[in-house]
C-alpha cells in the first residue's frame, strides 16, 4: 500500500513532467518581474494532487473505454494540458491563500507577499488566473479534442466556488460568529474552497478520458470527499508538533485567527474557562513559546477536538471507499484506492503525533 507522495509521481512521471512544461508554457509573461516571480512560483511545486487525481480519472476512463489501445500519445497529452490549466489555478488560490492567511513561508521557501508585498501577490495572482482562462480558449479555439462545452462551464463554475469559498472563509474568520452553527458554516467553505477543484479534477479527467458519462458522476463524486478529507486533515495537520508532518504550518491557523474544524469544536465544547484561554491565542499573530502551544494543545485534546475532526476524516474516506467500490477494477482504480489510502493514513499520523506529544 502506497505510504508517500512519491509512489504516485514515480508512476505518473511521464504525464506530470509534461504538465510541469505546460504549467510553465501556459504561465509565460512577456514582463521580466512578472516571469521571475512565476518562476518563484512554479518551481516550488507541492504534492500535485489535483493533477494526480485528473490524470487517475483520465485513465481509468480511458482504459475502461478503449483497453486495448496502443497509441496513447495525444491522450497523455490531452490530460496533460488541462491538468496544467487546472493546477495554475490552485497556484493562484494559494498565492491569495498566503496573503489572507499571512503566511510568510510555503514549502520552506518565501511567499510571493512576503518578498513582494500583498499588493504584486493579490494581482499575480489574477494573472495566473487570467492566464489559465486565456489558454481554455484557445485549446477551444483551436478545434483541440479535449474541451467541449460541459468541460468548459465545469472549470468556470468551480473557479466561481473556489473564488466565493475564499470571500465566505474571509467573512467567517473576520466576523464573531455562533460556534453553534460554525461546523455547517466550516463544511459549505470547504465544499466551494477546497472540495470544488479536486470534485473537478477527477471529473474533468474521466471527461477527457472517455465521452461515455457511466463513470464520470462517480468519480465526480470522489473527488468530492478526498477534497473535504484533505481539508481536514490539513486543519489538523497546524497542531502536530512534528516539522515532517506540520510543515511549515504548526499553529498557524489560530495565530492568524483562521476557524478551522479543531479550533470551531474546541470553542464549541470548551468548558470551564477553556474558551477563554483559547481566544487569547487565537488570531493574537503573535509566536507562540512551547508552554502556550502545549496549552492550546491541552485544550484542543481534553475537548476532544482532534478526535471530532479526525472522526469526520474518517467519514469522508469511508465515502470515497465506498463510492470506489462501485467502479469495475483496473490497475487506475487501484491507484485511486492508494491515494485514498495514502491520505487515511497522513491523518493517522497527524493525529498520533498531537496525541502522543500531549504535555
């Protein structure tokens, strides 16, 4: 069972080097400035898992369509434009995401707003934006097999829902809000923000890998649930104590006032002045010494806030095992069981090293 990241970027090497050229292609800007800060951008590439996820459901399409195709020379390229297109505009959220969130470090190196201030990072961000809607034209226009109106209309909506899950989340973080509804409130931010691209991921995908719609609804809604699962896991993720399994996090969120799924259940259930102490380290943007992060994960555990938040991950991974199990095997199927595996056992991990580590 595949345990790391690398297990799917060794197996889909050729398709995710060439949409690493077309996120590079797609991206180009005639302004120097404006090229080397895409560079910055484009170079510290993460995990990659919305491309990973379309390029999956591209080939499980595919193959249960056509299975004894020999030439998939213009198919690979097919997926590889638009999962370049698709990850530009993950590229752009987490430029405004850095900005909002004001996160100075991603993937151990600078944000785009920490070496150039908010203003170039917000409008660079447009840009890539601008730049992934530019190049669906023109793969229309220029008659290629990939795009078709339903394929099109999917990527704007979901554009339309990331856009409004960042001004929703933006809202909720700025305004006092009941705790009592703020999980609901949590889950319809994280359905437009997050879940939005990785539900169209795989649907573009299996669109692109076959015209026959059996499959394309299911693996839709696959997507759906990793993306939510994801969420979670990377809310819980902010409490580990462990650099490998934080990153660069490691109680961001609630210095910079960000209400995550363990932050919200922590208020809901605090008692005995636990709530109190909570909201003077929440959004007081100051570093935290080990004594206060010890505190805030005292109250995070004896509310049972991780536990909650690492029961709803559960859930959603129960779903996309379940929706799998609906799809015939092949080999791509296989590799989407993995990658829901994959992020199972990232959550275990976060989780046991919050536990573990309790003061």
């Amino acid at each position: 069972m595949a345990n790391t990241i690398d297990h799917f970027h060794s197996a889909l090497k050729t398709e995710l080097d060439l949409t690493q050229k077309y996120i590079i292609s797609f991206s180009e800007a005639k302004d120097s400035l404006t090229r080397k800060s895409i560079g910055h951008i484009v170079k510290n590439k993460g995990k990659m898992l919305r491309p990973i996820l379309l390029i999956l459901s591209g080939w499980y399409s595919y193959r249960a369509s056509n299975p004894k195709s020999k030439d998939d020379t213009l198919f690979i390229d097919d997926i590889a434009k638009v999962a370049a297109i698709l990850e530009l505009i993950q590229m752009s959220s987490l430029i405004h995401d850095d900005v909002l969130d004001h996160a100075s470090v991603r993937r151990n190196k600078a944000t785009l707003n920490n070496l150039k201030g908010n203003r170039f990072a917000i409008l660079l961000g447009d840009y890539l934006v601008a730049q992934s809607l530019k190049n669906c034209y023109q793969l229309i226009h220029n008659a290629e097999r990939i795009f078709d109106p339903v394929i099109l209309y999917s990527m704007l909506d979901s554009i339309s829902k990331l856009v409004l899950g960042e001004v929703q989340q933006n809202n909720f973080n700025e305004h006092t809000h009941s705790y009592k509804n703020g999980v609901d409130k949590y889950f319809e931010i994280v359905e437009n923000k997050t879940a939005s691209l990785f539900s169209l991921s795989c649907f573009v995908g299996s669109s692109i890998g076959s015209r026959d719609t059996k499959y394309t609804e299911i693996l839709k809604q696959l997507g759906h649930n990793i993306g939510i699962a994801y969420q979670i896991i990377d809310d819980i993720r902010d409490f580990a104590p462990t650099k490998e399994i934080s990153g660069e996090k490691n109680f961001q969120d609630i210095r910079f006032g960000i209400k995550t799924l363990p932050i919200i259940y922590a208020f809901q259930f605090s008692q005995n002045g636990e709530s109190e102490r909570l909201a003077g380290y929440f959004n007081s943007r100051k570093d935290l010494s080990k004594k206060e992060k010890n505190e805030i994960t005292l109250i995070l555990t004896g509310t049972q806030s991780i536990e909650r938040s690492f029961r709803k991950v559960q859930f959603y991974i129960s779903n996309a095992r379940q929706i799998l199990s609906q799809l015939p095997e092949n080999q791509y199927s296989i590799m989407l069981s993995e990658m829901v595996s994959y992020l199972s056992e990232s959550s275990e991990r976060a989780v046991s090293d919050i536990i573990k580590t309790k003061p």
